[in-house]
C-alpha cells in the first residue's frame, strides 16, 4: 500500500498573508488542527494550533483579550509558521509515512510530488484506517492466529491450502514475525470456530487465538 491510497486530497489550505486569526477561524470550520500553507501551487510551510499557541502571549502578559485578539488580526502565518516542513511522496510506502511520523514525532505529513508541489496530507488517523483495513476489521468471519515456530520455505502455502482444500474463502492474510515464532493471521468467511480450530489441530497446527467476528459487533 502507498500514500496515495490513504491520504486526504481534499485539501483545505492558506496563503502566507493570511491573518492568524483567521486561520484560526478556518480550522474550527472545518474541525482541524493544521493548515498547509500554499503560495503559487507550491508548499512553503504549515501552520498548526500549536504553533499558533506557543506564538500566542499567556494569560500571564499584561495584554488584555482585545489586545491578543488585535495581534492575532495583524500578524500573517508566513511570520510564526514552521518553514521547515517534513513531507513524504505520495508513492512511498505507508509504512514509510508511519515510520517518519514516529522519528519525528508528529502526527501529520504533507504529501507532495514534483518536490514541493502539495497533492494531499496524511495522518495518524489514515495510518490507522489503512492498519483496520488491512485486518479486515469490518468484515465479519473467523480470525485465527496461527503459531508456527519453524519458518520454512513454502510453509505459509501450506496454511492456505488448508483453507482452500477446506473450501473456505480467506477474506485477509498478515504474518507477524518475532523471536522465534512466526505467527500467520487468517481470517476467513465462515463462523464454524469450532471446526476450523479442531481440524488445524488435526493437521498439526498450534493455534494461537480464534474468534468469530460477527456483523451486530462490529461498528
């Protein structure tokens, strides 16, 4: 999976001179925290509640409300906004952006192509859509976690012909490897737990979790 495919395209963004104050106006529009900011099709910079924040006199300043109000109406993102922007193109690798948010601790990344030329934006949120999706979170079936401790070549064949000989359709396949285990999570279109997990017994599989995800559970 790529950027491309979780990212947000629709794009609210800010010219430079926009006043903070609007910008601020514009993200409690549109229930967001963070504006791009845009000038002659290209990315120059972002601006987010906590930068406007850490730019914004505290209650401990001797400026009253209508004070700080008229200084967020005459000072311009371009003047407190972070220049220096990590993005990511929009053909990398999700785990790419995931990792990148995870250095670097922040939740956001611009996504451009031709360099700087802004084409979406992507977010913890979409890291976690695309983590349920690939799951297979809303779709109802059995979840089996299979735990196999020798990791052989063809051995994950072997586990979904299991499913095919027992003509059960697999919905979702992700394998997790740790220390000397490697665990094969299968979820299929069926609801028979119980034949499922005590015919993988009888083949010799160790299984590690099983569940049936019923519809009425999911939401």
């Amino acid at each position: 999976m790529d950027v491309n495919s979780y990212m947000s395209k629709e794009l609210i963004t800010i010219a430079p001179n926009t006043k903070i104050l609007d910008a601020l106006d514009l993200m409690k529009e549109h229930n967001i925290h963070r504006l791009p900011v845009v000038e002659g099709g290209q990315m120059i910079g972002l601006i987010t509640e906590g930068v406007i924040s850490r730019n914004t006199p505290s209650t401990m300043t001797s400026l009253d409300m209508h004070e700080v109000n008229y200084l967020l109406n005459k000072t311009a993102v371009s003047d407190i906004m972070e220049k220096k922007v990590i993005t990511i193109h929009k053909e990398a690798l999700l785990e790419e952006a995931a990792i990148k948010m995870r250095q670097n601790d922040i939740g956001v990344l611009p996504v451009v192509e031709n360099d700087s030329q802004l084409v979406g934006i992507i977010t913890e949120k979409d890291i976690f859509d695309a983590f349920i999706d690939v799951l297979g979170f809303y779709t109802p079936g059995v979840r089996v976690v299979i735990n196999i401790h020798e990791d052989r070549k063809g051995v994950l064949e072997e586990v979904t012909n299991f499913f095919y000989e027992s003509e059960m359709s697999i919905q979702q396949v992700a394998v997790y490897r740790k220390t000397g285990m490697i665990q094969v999570i299968i979820q299929v279109d069926s609801n028979d737990v119980e034949k499922i997990k005590s015919s993988l017994e009888e083949k010799g599989y160790e299984v590690g979790s099983i569940l049936y995800k019923e519809p009425s559970n999911i939401e």
